[in-house]
C-alpha cells in the first residue's frame, strides 16, 4: 500500500487543485469507518478516577451550587439519550447534565476519565464540577454560556426537576449543549 | 511552483497589511466562520464515541495540515500572494513580539473582559464580528499568560522532548499515548497543574480567550499557531528519515480504537483525503 513520494506529492497537488475548484463549503463528511461497540472510558492507574468516584458517590444526587456568581447545577443521566442521526457525539448512559445559569454547558470525556468543556477545550479536568467551575472562572462575571440555536432564551429549569430537560441540540453540533 | 510560508517575525509592512487584508475580507464574504463551525464540529473527545479525526487522535497533525491548506486557499484567492506565517513560540515569548503590534494580530484582551482592543481584529472596527462562539460575546478575547493561574509559552526543551520522539504515534492512539511524537507535541499530559499541558495545548492556553475553547479559530493567531505546528511535523520527519505517519493499518474490530482513529490509508473527513496522502507538502509550500 505505500505509495511513492512522487504518487502523494501528486495527490496532494490535485486535492489542493480540486480544493481551488470548489468552495471551502460544503464540508460534506466522506465516509466514515462504522462504530464500535459503546466506549466506556476508564481511567488508567494514576489517572483521575479515584477523585472521580469520591465525586460521584458524594454528588449521586446532582449538584446546584453558586459559584463566581454563577449558578451551576448538574445531574447525571440515567439512561442514554436519544442519538439523533448523524451524530456521534451524544452523551452515552451515564453521563453528566450540566448547566451554568441554566444554559447547557457541553461536556466532553476524555480517556482518561477526566472532564473537558467547549470553553476550555485544551486540558481536562478530574470531575464534571471541576470543569464546570473552571468554564465559570473563564466566563470572567461578564460573559455567558450562549443559549442553544433557536431560544432567545432557553426555558427555565424546573427546580427539582432537571432531568426532564428536553434534549437540546444546537444548529450545527455547535454553541454548547448537555 | 510552491510557495513559501515565512516566519511572521520576518514579514515586511507590506506582508501584514496584505495578510490583514486577506484574513478581513474573507471573515466579510462569511467564509471564515465557516471553519470556525468545521473546527467546532469535528472535536470529537477520545473518551466518547465516534470518530475522532481533529483531536486526541493520530490524525491531528494531518487533518489541521489540510485544514489550513483550505484555509490558505482562501486567503489566497483573495490576494495571491499571501501565505500563512508561523509563530515560533518558543523564541517569540513575549506579548512585545511583532505578531501582537498594531499592524497583525493586535494585542491582549483588556484586563475587565479581556476583549482584544488593538489591532485590526478590534471588535470596534467592525470587521471582526465573532459569530460562532460558545458564549455570547460578539468580540475577540485574548487572556495572555493566563494570569488567574499563570503559565508560560512551551520552551525549547519541553519542544525537544516532542521531537526527539522517533515514533510518531504509539497505543492507544489517544490522548494519553505516553509516547509517539503526535500526543507529546499535541500536548496532552497527566494531573492537574499547568505543567500537564504541553507545546500545542499549552499554547492555545498561553493565549487564553477564544483560543482556550472549541472556538479558537476565531483568533487568527490559530493559523500561525498551526502552521509552526504543521513546520514541526516536517522537522520531526527530516529527523527520523523514513519515519512515517501511525498506525499504518486500522485497528481490528473488537479493539479499542476499532472506527475511532484513521490509519494512514483512510479516508479522512470532512475531505476524504489519508494521511498518507498529506505527508509530504513540499511541492505545495515550503517554510523558510
């Protein structure tokens, strides 16, 4: 299957060719390889999961706690949710809900175990409330999580009630959400 | 022919002013928020499902090499003569390098919320609205150095560590690969101190502000950082002559990384080109 130098030199030369004859859009994704079974991250040894399993076992219940001047809460999903097609990215059974004054805030998991949000995309931290925190001292008191793509404001989170949080998605799998 | 790609520090007057204006009219016509979307879109994190081709994956250096590529094309119809430049952070360490003057990239955010207010990029020109963001701010922000919780630029040394490693990437193809050049220089590290976090992350980190999220291309220094980064994967292979992009083959069904990576003779989205193909830019561009 190696290719020769000169062969990819060409290759290269021909998708920049082709790139020059087609607008940057539409980003159309090729074909991807098929998914596995579901992955469930486990941290290694040394890895965050000893803190992580402290925090679920002390948070089980959720949490709601001002912070900064925000208010964070967060649930974790009791069963998974809804994987709208074409998205790879839904959150599997399990996972954490988080909001920051009511606006969902994107958490990603990363194989560790660990936790990272859109706002603060390169480094991951131990628990969801870690990086839920640390995504508030970014926001700096002047700025907010945006509201999801068609809500000049997003409805109001019942207060004993934030698991029957309707599925949000944003427009383009952008802007944050839960 | 191919073109060059400079070190900013080296640009003339008459190179920032055209690249300035190359960068404005692009974000005008709409295009350039079109790759802050594709950005956003394709961080997939390794420890979800799916696909990851962007980040915490072997194809973070081909797949940010094409995306500039693209980039650069656009840039390029509109002035021909423009290239992206690099950033050399580890010699350029400081906010008083030419890169951050009136005439580029403009400075720091202010201190209340680290909105950017210099420079051609100023929210109050009106020429760089940002649309496409995780909060609602309609302005650049830039945070230098990160002074809540300070840290550096990634020195030479810690870049050395990067480029000394003679594999380019190793098991679990990930981020938490220990070695492989790919997650040394990606920057992906263990615990919690800033320390953890090393060459590209650390450096989106240093700049702090839209560069700190999913949204850090709306910064233009983005490109800079990256294209120091692309230059980096070429010094790496001129280091390890016959060294070549991994895993060759893709994982088997059943394994870990089973349709979660992209070996070097698969298709790579949003493009469908493989990384084998985008091993070698010579004939396109070439740095100096």
């Amino acid at each position: 299957m190696r290719v020769g130098n000169g062969t990819r030199r060409d290759v290269l030369r021909g998708v920049l060719a082709a790139a020059v004859a087609v607008a940057v859009a539409p980003f159309v994704a090729a074909s991807a390889p098929t998914r596995a079974r579901p992955y469930v991250p486990g941290g290694p040894a040394g890895g965050p999961s000893g803190e992580l399993a402290e925090f679920e076992a002390r948070f089980a219940a959720g949490f709601d706690e001002m912070y900064g001047g925000c208010r964070i809460r967060g649930c974790k999903e009791a069963a998974a949710g809804v994987r709208p097609a074409g998205d790879a990215r839904t959150a599997p059974a399990g996972s954490w809900r988080v909001t920051v004054d009511d606006r969902p805030l994107h958490l990603m998991r990363r194989a560790d175990g660990g936790y990272l949000t859109m706002v603060d995309h390169y480094r991951s931290y131990p628990t969801p409330l870690a990086a839920a925190r640390a995504a508030v001292d970014e926001l700096g008191g002047t700025l907010r999580l945006r509201a999801a793509a068609g809500e000049a404001e997003p409805e109001r989170v019942p207060e004993r009630d934030l698991e029957q949080v309707p599925e949000r998605r944003e427009g383009h799998g952008h802007g944050v959400h839960a | 022919m191919a073109y060059t790609r400079k070190n900013v520090s080296a640009l003339t007057r008459s190179e920032k002013r055209r690249l300035v204006g190359a960068f404005l009219e692009i974000k005008r016509t709409g295009e350039y928020d079109e790759f802050v979307r594709v950005h956003i879109d394709h961080y997939v994190s390794d420890g979800e499902d799916g696909l990851r081709t962007a980040h915490m994956t072997p194809s973070f250096l081909p797949w940010h090499r094409r995306f500039l590529l693209d980039l650069e094309r656009a840039l390029r119809r509109v002035d021909s003569g423009v290239s992206v430049p690099y950033w050399d952070w580890t010699k350029d360490r400081t906010p008083a390098a030419s890169l951050w003057q009136e005439d580029l990239l403009g400075g720091n955010g202010r201190r209340s919320d680290h909105q950017v207010m210099t420079g051609p990029f100023a929210r109050r020109h009106k020429k760089w609205v940002v649309k496409e963001s995780m909060t609602d701010g309609d302005y650049l922000t830039r945070d230098f150095g990160r002074p809540r919780d300070p840290l550096d630029l990634p020195t030479a040394g810690e870049l050395a560590k990067a480029l000394d490693d003679p594999v380019y990437d190793a098991h679990p193809w990930d981020s938490t690969s220990g070695r492989g050049f790919r997650n040394r220089l990606e920057g992906w590290g263990t615990g919690r101190g800033n320390d953890a976090w090393r060459n590209h992350n650390r450096v989106h980190r240093w700049v702090g502000g839209h560069m700190l999220g999913g949204a850090s291309v709306n910064d233009p220094v983005f490109w800079l950082h990256h294209s120091f980064v692309d230059l980096l994967w070429t010094r790496w292979q001129k280091r390890h002559r016959g060294a070549r992009y991994l895993p060759e083959s893709p994982p088997q069904l059943g394994e870990r990384q089973y349709g979660r990576i992209v070996a070097r003779h698969e298709e790579m989205p949003p493009w469908g080109v493989t990384p084998d193909q985008l091993e070698d830019h010579s004939r396109i561009y070439r740095y100096v």
